[in-house]
C-alpha cells in the first residue's frame, strides 16, 4: 500500500492575477525546491497524490471569478481523487478568507498574503529567512521580476490592494541589488521592476524616495542589460527618476504609469491627489526629459458618476496625449473601498462601450506610432521562437503586454535571451516586422 507524504508528492503551483503573484509563486517554489520538495508551477497533467497550490487574485471582478473558478475545478479533480490536496493563497484568500472557507470547505486550508511560512509548514516545510531572494523563475530564464517593496500606502477609492496586501514597506536596497546579482547569475538580462507603487520606495526605511538610488546601484550589476520600470504612481513623481533613465543606457527608455483617469471631478473622488492638468504637465516633462521615452498607462471607464460628457473628455484627451502603450478597465465595485459607498450607477454595457471606444482610439494612435518605426535600426531581445519567425521586444516594450518584434527565419541563428540588431520594414497596430541587420 503507498505511503502519502508531502516529500514524496509533487506540488504543483498555480498562479493567477499580476506580476506580484508570480514573484510570489516564485518565492514559495524556491522555498520548496530547496526544502527538497518536487515542485512545478502550472504542470498541465496531475500525478498522483499531487498536492496543488493556487496563488489567487483579488482585485476585480473578472479576476475574483477567475480564481473562484480554478478552486472549484481543482476541488472537482480532489473530489475524483485526481490530486490529494488543494491549498489557497494570496490575494483571494487574504481578502475573503471566512467566505471561501464556509462556500468551498474542501479546500485543505486557505491562507493569505503574508502567510507564507504557515503555508511552507502545511507543505511540510520550513521558512529559511537565508534564502531570501532565491528563486524558481517560471518567466523565461532571460527576464524576472524584481519586487521592490510590498504593499501600498495611497488612499485611491476604488482600490482593494491595501486590504489584501497591507501598508507599503520598502525592501532594503542591499538585499535587492543582491537578488539581482542571484538572477544574474541565472542568466536573467532584463529585470522588471515591480510594486504596488514603486515611487514610493525608498520613504520608509531612507525617509525620502529612493528609486533614482536604487537603480543607480542595479546598472552596476554584471549581466543585467536593461531594467524596466513598472507601477509608477503619479502623485508625487520623483523626476530625478528621469534623469537616470536618460543617462543610464541599461534602464529601459520605457515607464508604466497608471493614471487612472483625466476628468477633475472623478479623479478627485478617486482620491487620486491630481488634477488633469498636473498629469498633462508631468507626462509633458517627462517626454521632454526623455526624448522618445514610451509611456503605458492604464485607465477606469464608468467609475461611480461619469457622465457621458466625462467620458468624452477623458477620450479626446488620450486622442491628445497618444499614450504609446495603453490599457482600459471596466470599473468594479469592491467591497470595503471608499468609492464602495457610491451607487455603482453606470452600466456594465456603457462601462464596456466605453473601454471599447478608449481602445478604438488607442489602436489607431498605435498603428499610426508604429507606422513611424518602419526604417528604423533597433536592438531587440528574442523572447522564443513562434512558427517560422523568432519574436522579441525593444527597450520600449514590456513582455506579454506591449508590442513584439517578428524577424523570419533566415541564413542565421538567433538565440532566446540573446540580443539581435534589426531594421523595421513594416508595421501594424500592435507588432513590428523586422529583418536581422548582419
């Protein structure tokens, strides 16, 4: 008769929502693998007695069903005896914890956010604080996420992370630099800044912004090329952050800086501590301090109170701004924000039109900016190869959401995780054709 034990079987771990759940998921496994666990990170078929992880996301709607939805099939498959056990975490479960155990109790145990040891002893293993920043990557081994801190200390209404992922509490500088000397020496190239709010760093242990510092000492890292700044807050924008990515040539002419909205009276509600006016000087400063930097925002369509004639203010103005990288929510209604308190008064239909006529425009203003790529000589990274080409990225383009690079298969070989040099010989909305330049 077999003997179950957790050293025996497989754990297999799942990972849903953003970036900060797969450094998460990253973490655990490397805590796991060096307990001596067999650990693999969304195998496709189950062994037996696998014991499965699912790291949940909590933010929205779509999100929360989603991994409602992952719990219950892999309830289904505990149920049919396909795996032994299910354990839950992150953001889902730290939130909502009470009602996923009383709605799906063979679930083996739920836990939350910074639950990470409790969880390592369920999976019979032990927290070893001498491992931190040691991780089992599941991107590509050529790129990694960098977390920089945890948590968020901004009062934005509609906005459930602080509930989920607690106060911002920055990461000491030494101990990042050491993790990206570890990724490094892994292979990683590129390293993707990530937090809830990465200005902010460096304003609880320093007592002032720190990220221009921090990524001063990250350039000094042997074998990383480029670093990519994710997760920008506007409010409070350290422009010396600009001067280091134009002076650096390893950080990434590229920011992400989720501006939400552009109407006054919404952004006030939102508590987002700007007005439209002060986000069109920044981004104006910005494109002056960084000629030919690409921008990714993310905004909300049909928060509590936008009328039509907000709508279309907020349209004309990203049809002015010509963000080169653009992402649109519908808003969702979260219990337990301040904006919670609002009648929820636009429709998901309207809600939905209104994000699909933001991204109509933002396919064109796209089209029309890559359009004016074609000629040019740039240096792309190779992600993998796709059918008969192999497909990369610029510095001005983050994995899996921006842009890609298409070169055909040729007299020559090009190597994922290795750069090429490559003319733009044509375009379109949202990918570039290339050709190797030899």
């Amino acid at each position: 008769m077999r003997t179950k034990s957790y050293k025996k079987n497989r754990i297999n771990v799942v990972t849903l929502g953003c970036s900060k759940n797969t450094y998460d998921s990253e973490v655990l496994m490397g805590q796991l693998k060096a307990a001596g666990k067999d650990v693999v990170h969304e195998a496709s078929g189950a062994e037996e007695g696998e014991v499965v992880v699912i790291n949940t996301c909590g933010f929205i709607d779509n999100a929360k069903q989603e991994s409602i939805d992952t719990i219950l099939a892999y309830v289904e498959k505990k149920q049919r005896g396909e795996v032994e056990k299910v354990f839950v975490t992150g953001c889902l479960s730290e939130r909502y914890k009470p009602d996923l155990e009383r709605e799906i109790p063979d679930v083996n145990q739920y836990f939350g956010t910074r639950d990470l040891p409790l969880l390592l002893k369920a999976l019979g293993a032990d927290y070893r604080q001498q491992l931190v920043g040691e991780r089992l990557l599941s991107t590509p081994r050529h790129y990694a996420y960098l977390k920089i801190s945890e948590g968020c200390d901004r009062p934005c209404s509609f906005c459930a992370i602080p509930l989920m992922r607690g106060g911002h509490v920055s990461k000491p500088m030494e101990q990042l630099v050491e993790e990206a000397r570890k990724l490094a020496a892994k292979g990683v190239v590129e390293l993707i800044l990530i937090a809830q709010d990465l200005t902010y760093y460096g304003l609880d242990l320093y007592k002032e912004r720190k990220l221009a510092a921090l990524l001063r000492e990250l350039v000094q890292v042997e074998g990383i090329e480029w670093i990519r700044l994710h997760y920008l807050f506007p409010t409070g924008f350290p422009e010396d952050v600009l001067d280091v990515i134009r002076e650096e040539p390893k950080v990434c002419t590229y920011v992400d800086i989720p501006l939400q909205h552009a109407v006054d009276s919404v952004l006030k509600s939102m508590k987002r501590g700007t007005t439209k006016e002060k986000t069109t000087r920044l981004l104006d400063r910005m494109r002056s301090a960084v000629p030919g930097m690409a921008i990714r925002t993310t905004l909300i369509v049909g928060y509590p109170g936008e009328t039509e004639s907000d709508f279309n203010e907020l349209l004309a103005w990203v049809k002015e701004m010509r963000f080169d990288r653009l992402g649109v929510f519908p808003y969702s209604h979260e219990e337990n924000t301040t904006a919670y308190v609002l009648v929820d008064d636009v429709p998901a239909e309207e809600k939905q039109r209104r994000a699909d006529a933001i991204m109509e425009a933002q396919m064109e203003i796209s089209a029309e900016m890559n359009a004016l790529r074609v000629g040019q000589t740039l240096r792309v990274l190779v992600d993998r190869v796709e059918g008969e080409h192999y497909v990369g990225r610029t510095e001005f383009d983050s994995p899996d959401v921006d842009n890609e690079v298409w070169i055909p298969f040729g007299d020559y070989s090009l190597t994922p995780g290795r750069f090429a040099t490559v003319k733009i010989v044509d375009a379109t909305e949202y990918d570039l054709h290339a050709e190797l330049v030899p």
